[in-house]
C-alpha cells in the first residue's frame, strides 16, 4: 500500500484510478484495457508531480525527507555492496540497533560502511528506536572506523535520524561525550570518509558520523540542527509555525549547497527516491565511485587537510546578512563604556589618554 502525502491528494486519486483501469477485472468481470486511456493518466501524473516537487516549500521536503516509503539505509547496504559483514557491540555496554556497522566490497573494493536505520514498519522501527543512536551506537562506530582507519579502508556513512536518542539512559552513559568523540574520530581518520544524508540528518545525532571528507545529500533530504518542530516550539512558542521555522533554519539541499555546508546533491526521481528506488541506487553508486576516486592520489596527511579546510571554510563570506540587508526595524545599541573611549580618543589631549589608561586600568582590576 502506498503512502502520501497532504500536498499528493490529486496523485493519490489518480493513480488509484490508474490501478483501477490496468485492472482487467472489474465488478462486471474481465474487460478490455483501455492502453489510451492509461496513457493519458501516467502522463498526467507525471506532469502534476513536476509541477508539485518542482515548487516544495522547506516544510514540506521535511515531510518528504521523513516519507514512510523511502529507502532507508538498510536497503542501499543490501544494493550497493557486495559481501557485507555486519558487526555489533561497542565493548564497553552493548549494542544499538539504530545502526548497522559492517565491512562489505564496493566496486571490488574494501570498505566500511556506517547506516543509520529507522526500520520499515512499526515493530522494526521500535526495534531501530526510529534511528536514533544511543551512546554504544556511536562507540560501536568509533571503534569500527578506527579499525578501518588502522587498515587504510575508506569509510561510507548513510545519514537517516531525526537526532540522537535523549533518553535518561543515554544521558547517564554519555550521550553528549559519544557524539563528541565520534566527531573528533572522524575529523582525525587518515582514509577518507564520505557522509550520504538519504533523509533526515538531525542535530548532533548526524553531525556525529557526517564530519567526513565530502557530505553528499539527497535532494529531498534535511540537515538541520534541531527539527522544525522543535524550533518553531522554542523561538515562536507554537510547534504550528514549522514553515516559517524550516525557512529560517536553510534546512534544503540547495540551501546548505549555496552555504558550502554540503558538497554535493543527488538529484531525486520525479516524486521522491522512494518512487523508483533502483534509479536512486544507480545514481548514488556513480557518486560514491567518483568521490572515492578524487581521494586515490592523496597521502594521510593530505586527506586529513583536505577535510580539516573544508570545515573551516564553513560560514565564511557566506550565511551571514550585510548592512543592506539588515532589517531596520534592528539596531545596534553601544555600551556606555565605548559612548566615553569614543569621546575621550577624540579629545587630542594629554589628559584624554591619561582618561584612558585609568579607565583600562580600572577594569583590569575588575575583571
């Protein structure tokens, strides 16, 4: 059964009509298929999805990011890899099904590979804790990706979570202290490390395994550091205002594209990746290839600076507003302390640099 969403309604009755005409069946039993009729109807469905997906506000390609139907991690691992070897347990606590952690071949090649997974139905999805990761989830990563590191195997990390898990037990097995680990790892491995964003790239639960050498997103995908929701919840007062949130936040692939954020988008079939899974697999295997070849020719510490840079460059020149584009209705009030040094340096004066000094010297004495 197919899922849809609000803005789909028109899709939705169409393509249930579709169904019913390839359907040589009916009530009165078996009829003609009229292949004209049909044709004129997938035509039309394809046009109206143009039309929708081409115009999608940041609300709502959160709520195609989060699609029911969307390929999930488990399903590029089985597709995208050949003899995967799924390995569990962080040696410190336990296990955390929220990730699948493994060594597999890729184009006849050794890598590890790194997915969040949400589960497909209710009980998988329990089972998963929809994605999210608890402490021996990211030490479980750590020590298999510095595992990799030692063996000089490349490293590829599927991102899908609305955040990581901020239950009491996870807190009290050091939530916060995993992620930042899991980062600093990262950011230190000599092989190079490719982060895929497929839906919902959350918070400090992402962030965790998507510093890496290139971060590639899905178009349809999110990356954000707190959900909408919660947003809208917290500067509005109203979890309702989850577009003008999803709008202040640049949460879309193009948007964090624009800001250097991301270094790349995966163009999705028309309607989603979720409506022709196989073309979305392809496309992201072309990519992985190509980015995995950019890193063949570079030593250790070349990686290593490659991605350190790309982290600093983040937020550099852009993402921030001009003068011009400030808004008027804001301005910018100077301390009483800066009104008397403005005045006092322009007094050329002997006594106006004396001010000076016993004003520094005061509050040295404070502070």
């Amino acid at each position: 059964m197919k899922n849809y969403l609000n803005f789909e309604n028109e899709i939705k009755e169409l393509e249930t009509k579709l169904d019913a005409l390839k359907d040589p069946y009916n009530k009165e039993g078996i009829t003609e298929v009229n292949t004209s009729e049909i044709s004129s109807i997938e035509e039309e469905i394809n046009n109206k999805l143009k039309n929708i997906y081409s115009n999608l506000d940041p609300w709502e390609r959160t709520q195609v990011a989060r699609h029911e139907d969307r390929p999930k991690a488990k399903f590029f691992i089985e597709n995208l890899f050949d003899e995967f070897i799924s390995l569990s347990g962080d040696r410190y606590y336990g296990d955390d099904n929220s990730v699948i952690v493994g060594f597999a071949k890729f184009n006849k090649k050794s890598v590890l590979v790194i997915g969040q997974e949400k589960g497909e139905n209710l009980e998988e999805r329990l089972n998963r804790n929809f994605g999210m990761m608890r402490p021996e989830g990211y030490r479980k990563s750590i020590r298999l990706m510095k595992l990799a590191d030692r063996f000089k195997i490349p490293i590829i990390t599927f991102i899908d979570t609305p955040g990581a898990y901020p239950g009491v037990g996870a807190e009290e097995r050091g939530q916060a202290e995993a992620i930042a680990r899991s980062i600093e790892t990262c950011m230190k491995l000599k092989v190079p490390n490719i982060s895929v964003i497929i839906g919902e790239g959350g918070s400090g639960g992402a962030i965790a395994l998507a510093s890496a050498s290139k971060v590639i997103m899905l178009e349809n995908a999110i990356y954000s550091v707190i959900s909408p929701e919660g947003c809208a919840t917290i500067l509005w007062r109203d979890p309702k205002k989850t577009l003008e949130a999803a709008k202040a936040m640049k949460l879309t692939s193009k948007e964090l594209f624009n800001l250097n954020i991301v270094d790349e988008i995966i163009e999705e079939p028309i309607g989603g990746a979720h409506r022709d899974k196989e073309k979305i697999i392809e496309k992201i295997r072309a990519v992985l290839i190509k980015n995995l070849k950019e890193f063949e020719n570079l030593n250790e510490d070349e990686i290593v600076t490659q991605r350190k840079n790309k982290f600093l460059q983040i937020g550099r020149g852009r993402g921030f507003l001009n003068k011009n584009e400030i808004d008027s209705s804001l301005s910018f009030k100077k301390s009483n302390y800066n009104v008397i040094l403005e005045k006092t340096l322009n007094k050329k004066t002997i006594g106006g640099i004396l001010i000076v000094l016993s004003l520094l010297a005061i509050l040295s004495y404070f502070l």
